[in-house]
C-alpha cells in the first residue's frame, strides 16, 4: 500500500489531472505514460480519500475529527454543515467496519433530518440504525433510537406509536440506570400527555425529569424541563406562572447561544402574550423566533410559528399581515404534511415490519431444519409429518393473510372515499369564504375562532383518517368542529345537539373515524337546506348491553321530496355514502366477528307525511389497546 501511494504522488508531481472528468491536461515527460495509467486504474482502491484522510492522518482519527466538527455545528444550530461533517464521518467508519459507530452516526443523521422536516428519510435511517444496534446486542443503542423514533411519530401525531417506543427505550434505560437519559424520555413522555391534554400527568413527567436534569447538571435540558412545564401552565390559562418558567429557560438558552431552542423560548412566549392579548409584544417574539427558524430550515417550527402569527395579526385586525401569513401558512403546511409524504412513511413502516417479520421466518426455518438433520436418522417418519404440517400450516397461513389483505384493502378504501366526502372542496371553499367575510367585517374574535376550529378540525380529519379506530371522544370532538364550521356557513339555519350516555367511557371506547359525517352532510344539504323553518340536528351515543349506539336525527324534508325536487346528486350522493359504509361494516365484520349494522329510516307523522330521517348505527363495544 505505501508503494502504490507513493506512486499516487510521484503521478501527481508530473501529471495535472481533473478527477471529475478523469482528463490529463498536461503531461512532462511521456516516458511515464505508462505508470500514470496504471496508478489512475489502481487509484480508486486507494484508501486515501480527501474527507478520510489528510496527510499522515488515519481514518479513525479523521473519522473522530468530522464527528466532533458536526456536533459542534449542531450545537450552534447550524443543521446543513453538520449534515455534511456527519455523512464525512459515516463514510470513514462505514470503511473501518465500525458497526457501533455507524448505527450511532445513522441515528444523528436521522434527528436532523426529523427536525428539517424529512420525516420519511429519518425513519428510513432510524430502522437501519435499530437494526445494526439489535443485531450487536447494543442495549443503549437500541433505546437510543427508540427514544428517536417516538419523537418522529410523536411530530406526525401518531401519539399511540410515539408512547409505545418511549416505553421501550424507558424500560431499557431504567434497566441500565441511565438517569440521564432516562430523563430525556421521561421528557417525551410528558410532551405526549400534553398534546393529548393530560396535563396533571404531563407536569409529572416534566417534574420527575427536571429534577433528575438539575442533580446532573446539565443546563440545555433543565432549559427543556422548564420550557415544557411552560406550556402546559399556558394551557391551563395560568399564564403569569408559564411566562416565569418560559423566561428561565430562555435565560439559560441566551447563556448558551442555543439558537434552535432559543427560537422555541420565543414562540411560547409569543404565544402567552397572545394569550394576555398584549399583541404587539407577542408580534415582537413571533418574528424574532421565525428569523431564526428560517435561517435554520426549522419547517416544523415555521409552521407552528406562522399559525401563531396568523391568529395574531386576526386579533389585531391586520387584514393585510394575515393574508399573507396565512398564505405562507398553508404553503408550508402542505409542503410537510401532506398525504404524499404521509404515504411514504407508512410504505417505509410496513417495509420495515415485513422485512422484520420475514428475518424471523426465517431464522425459525434454519432452527428447523437443524433440528430435522439431528433427527433424521431415526425420526424420519416423524420429521415427513412434521414437514407436511408445516406445509399445510403455512398454505393455510398465506391463504389467511391474502383474504384478510383484500379485506383491509376493501376497508382502506372505503376510508379513503369517507375522507374524501369529508374533504368536500365545497364546504371547504365555502368555510374559508365565511370566516374571510369576518375578517373583512372586523369581526377579529370570530374569525379568528372559525379559523382555529377550522384548521383544527382539517387536522384532525387527516389524523383520524389513517387510523383504524379512534376514541369516541375523538370523533365527538372532530363531529363539533364539523358542526360548528357548518353553522357558520348556513347562517344558524339549524341548530344541533349531541347526547352522550354517562355511562360510556368516551376515552377509551373506539369507534371507526369519520363514520357519521357522511350522513351529517345529507341530513344539512339533502334534508334541512330546502326547510323553511329553522333545522334540528340531534346526535345521540348510548349503550344497549354490549353495544354502542349511534343515532343521527334530522326534522328534514325526507328523502322522498328531496329526491322529488329534482335535485339527481342528493340521491347519488347518499347512496354513495350508504355504499362506503357497508364496505367498511363487511371488512370489520371479518376481525372481530360481531354483528355490526346501521339502518336508515324515514320518519313520518300520523299522515304519513315526511318529517325527517333518521340513521341507526349498531356496533359492538370495543375498546382502545
């Protein structure tokens, strides 16, 4: 090897050679021809690389070296050079075999790429991170990346995914005795109460790590505690005590220069004073901390901060500051969450499961097979029977999975239709034009109502959507802001209410998302729009028994006249809503093995004339894992 790179330099003193294009551009002596060719054939398996190596430097030390330098930038916030300096350090580790190194290295790569916003090339790193750390053995690594994963399905709102990695990586550590960072998940944990707003066990969480972070000293994350521990007094309106706990952190963030937590701190406090409605100090502290996220590619906090600002300047009657921030709002908004992006994380999760799942099949077929060799001689008769078995158990396994794959395509189907029939660009349209006739009216506290309520329940349509089975408590509340949005638009045409049994546990009981809208929508366009008096809407959950009720009332003109009325959509559009249902009660029928029904009836008087629809949903009573 020393031979060949002295000849790599000798070439270099006689050659001037562009490596991009590999063209000699000058040659001094034509006798060496010959030996440039050769060491330009043997020169990319040269381990000298100009990222990996200076000088007399090894590539351990080099390695070392462009770890240190990219930690540093991502202590000074600046997340594109540490980008760089770390993928330098992977490729000098990826070449001395260092399997610990590289999960670590994949892991920080990960994180920035979860903190810019490239939600599905993080996860893709973080699952060949945890697989190098599972197959090592590599305890604290596999925490690690746990704790890391949690946070990126904890930013996609997927809190169910989010607690169910932090408690592995807590369960490890605990084991371990790492307070430290058995603090920092403790931290996450609490982060995922408070955005589910349970908030007494969210302030548990954030005490118990606060005062582990204070034993150990270290002054960015007692910033963290302290922040989060903030925000949550800001939710339960104590807003004098947030503001003391958000001005200690950003007190220590200052002492730090930690530019990216810094611009956290302003943000939060903007918020409060947007709480305390002093608006011109919270515009003070939105704008500053957007700067920094903007020169920090923080799209995440970019969001966040925009929405802020938007209901901001609605409060302060600042209609030309909201359109625009409220258009560089829905910009990015859409440039992260968007179904596309949401799609490949979903791809990259059940890629990773199946891959998984088949390393597992696997493994057990080898332990099989040894165990039939051992057997062999004088089993024989045994070990065909067992084979056949196997056979006629893993037919009958595949045979399953096919059926119950269709069953689940039929069902994602069906949710995807439902989601669009939410997705009505109509209703989408025609809210934006109420709340913006608001806005033109001055009306700042009821636009800027509509418009949260507005982009809360978008949010959660998105989020219910790609799930399964939501709390009852979910689709209530989503059903609200529906309902909300919709008297808007019809000018208090109708009023509704919606009764809830006491004896249900709406927190815990799932339902399927999204599965009373549909005929919500018909019983306002199809049965109360043509009414000249004004419409009642009554929606009512109970329980029979073992069975969760759903009933959805109207005091409509019925089916009968709408249909008469020559209005051909209302009738396709109901049906279509029938249909979509149907196929999601066949595709759940097949797991849980239960009847589950809905009904539609037409309500008349003693005449027998219209006076409106009511729809029956019947479903065994289930419960969140």
């Amino acid at each position: 090897m020393q031979t060949i790179a002295k000849a790599y330099n000798y070439l270099q003193k006689i050659l001037i050679i562009d490596f991009n294009g590999l063209i000699v551009r000058r040659l001094h002596s034509s006798r060496f021809l010959w030996f440039a060719l050769l060491v330009l054939i043997i020169s990319p398996h040269l381990a000298i690389c100009e990222t990996c190596q200076n000088g007399n430097g090894s590539l351990a030390s080099n390695a070392r070296t462009s770890y240190d330098t990219a930690d540093n930038y991502y202590a000074n916030g600046d997340f594109d050079n540490a980008l760089q300096y770390f993928h330098q350090s992977l490729d000098c580790y990826q070449k001395l075999s260092d399997s610990i190194q590289i999960g670590e290295l994949l892991n920080r790569i990960a994180i920035i790429q979860r903190e810019q916003g490239n939600y599905a090339e993080a996860l893709e790193k973080f699952q060949s991170a945890l697989d190098i750390q599972e197959s090592m053995g590599n305890e604290e690594g596999v925490a690690q990346t746990s704790n890391s994963i949690g946070i990126l399905y904890m930013a996609w709102n997927d809190y169910p995914k989010a607690l169910s990695y932090f408690h592995q990586a807590l369960k490890i550590f605990s084991g371990t005795g790492n307070e430290v960072k058995r603090a920092d998940v403790l931290n996450n944990i609490g982060l995922v109460y408070r955005y589910t707003e349970k908030y007494d066990s969210a302030l548990v969480c954030f005490g118990h790590s606060l005062q582990i972070r204070q034993k150990e000293g270290d002054e960015i994350k007692i910033a963290t505690s302290l922040h989060n521990m903030g925000v949550v007094f800001n939710a339960i309106a104590e807003y004098e005590k947030a503001l003391d706990y958000f001005n200690q952190a950003m007190e220590i963030r200052e002492k730090l220069n930690a530019r990216h937590e810094i611009a956290v701190s302003l943000n939060a406090i903007g918020n409060t004073y947007m709480n305390l409605q002093q608006y011109s100090d919270a515009d003070t502290c939105f704008v500053a901390g957007l700067s920094i996220a903007l020169s920090l590619k923080l799209t995440k906090m970019i969001i966040t901060v925009y929405e802020n600002m938007v209901l901001n300047y609605a409060a302060m009657e600042d209609h030309e500051n909201f359109r625009k921030h409220f258009d560089l709002y829905i910009g990015f908004y859409d440039s992260v969450f968007n179904a596309e992006k949401h799609r490949q994380l979903l791809d990259l999760q059940t890629k990773y499961e199946t891959e998984k799942s088949a390393q597992k099949i696997s493994a057990l077929e080898q332990q099989n097979i040894i165990h039939e060799l051992e057997i062999r001689n004088n089993r024989l008769i045994l070990v065909i029977l067992f084979v056949f078995l196997v056979v006629v158990g893993v037919s009958g396994f595949l045979l399953y999975r096919i059926s119950n794959m269709r069953s689940q395509q039929k069902v994602l189907s069906a949710r995807e239709h439902t989601l669009r029939l939410q997705m009505n660009p109509h209703f989408i349209f025609n809210s934006l034009v109420a709340i913006q006739s608001y806005i033109y009216e001055k009306d700042a506290v009821k636009a800027s109502s509509y418009l949260s309520g507005f982009a809360k329940l978008i949010r959660l349509i998105l989020d219910n959507s790609r799930e399964e089975y939501i709390s009852l408590d979910q689709e209530i509340k989503t059903l609200n802001y529906y309902l909300e949005i919709q008297e808007l638009r019809f000018e208090n045409k109708f009023e509704y209410s919606v009764h809830i049994d006491p004896e249900l546990d709406t927190t815990n009981i799932a339902i399927p998302p999204m599965l009373a809208q549909p005929f919500i929508e018909n019983a306002l366009e199809h049965g109360l729009f043509h009414k000249n008096n004004k419409g009642i809407i009554d929606i009512n959950f109970s329980r029979e028994n073992h069975i969760l009720v759903l009933s959805i009332e109207d005091n409509g003109i019925g089916r009968k006249n709408a249909a008469k009325i020559g209005k051909e959509g209302s009738s396709d559009h109901e049906s279509l809503a029938t249909k979509i249902t149907k196929e999601r009660f066949a595709g759940m029928k097949k797991k849980v093995w239960q009847n589950i029904s809905f009904e539609i009836i037409d309500l008349e008087d003693e005449k027998l004339n219209p006076i409106g629809t009511k729809v029956v949903f019947k479903l065994p009573l289930m419960y969140l894992k």
